[in-house]
C-alpha cells in the first residue's frame, strides 16, 4: 500500500523541504497549495525528479467547506492518507496594536481554523486503516 502523505502549505518554503523530504523516505506526497500554482507544479517536478511521487491538491485551509470537499473528493479517488503535515500558516507582520481585523482574522483561520478544517476530515479515515494517523 503507498503510504500518502498531506502537506499543506506543500508548494514553497519549509513546505517544499518536507515534501522533497517526505518523497526522499518513500512516501507518496500530496502538495496542498492555495494560489501559487507554479510554485506548487515546481515542487512536484523536484519530487519526481528526485523518485519520488507526487500529486496537487489546491484547496485553502482556512475555508471549511473547500477544505472538507477537496479531501472528500482525494479521499474518493485514492483512498485514506497515511498521515498529514499542518505546514500552512500566514503572519501578519505588524506589532500587535498595528493589526487589524482583518489580518487578525486571516491569521486565526489559516493558523488555527486550519488545522481543525484539515485533521477532521482525516483522522478517521485514517485511523480505520490502522496502518497510519500520523499527524505533524
């Protein structure tokens, strides 16, 4: 059985690293992204350069019912994940009297609701395969 693994936020960054690290172990790697495309597309080529596998999924963790239908749809096509890596976040650079609603809210729902939108969906699933559940 491949062993799949979810990193959201996959595309760039400390993302791509543990995708490019993930593939390197012999894990079937699912690069999450939200916007940058190429970015993502370019992390998947160094994936399959390197051997390994690797698949996009675009989906923005801060958006609940994207998040749930995107894996829903995954799930469906491939089967339960191995494990996940909660990699997305976003920073509101301004000291915190400088931050307004709108970036306070931004970060709370990339950074926290996140996680919630992405690990509910997977977690049993997972854990009826009784061969994963790994949750980074």
């Amino acid at each position: 059985m491949t062993r799949r693994v979810l990193v959201t936020g996959g595309s760039r960054g400390i993302g791509r690293a543990v995708s490019l690290r993930l593939a390197a172990d012999g894990f079937h790697v699912v690069i999450n992204f939200v916007s940058r495309v190429e970015a993502a597309e370019e992390t998947a080529v160094a994936v399959r350069a390197a051997g390994g596998e690797a698949d996009l999924l675009r989906f923005d963790v801060s958006d609940r019912a994207e998040t749930r239908a995107a894996l829903a749809a995954e799930m469906e096509r491939a089967g339960p994940f191995y494990g996940v890596v909660l990699n997305a976040g976003v920073t509101a650079d301004a000291p915190f009297p400088s931050i307004d609603d709108a970036g306070w809210d931004r970060v709370l729902r990339t950074n926290l609701d996140g996680f919630y939108n992405v690990v509910q969906p997977l977690v049993m699933p997972m854990l009826r395969t009784r061969q994963g559940g790994r949750i980074v």
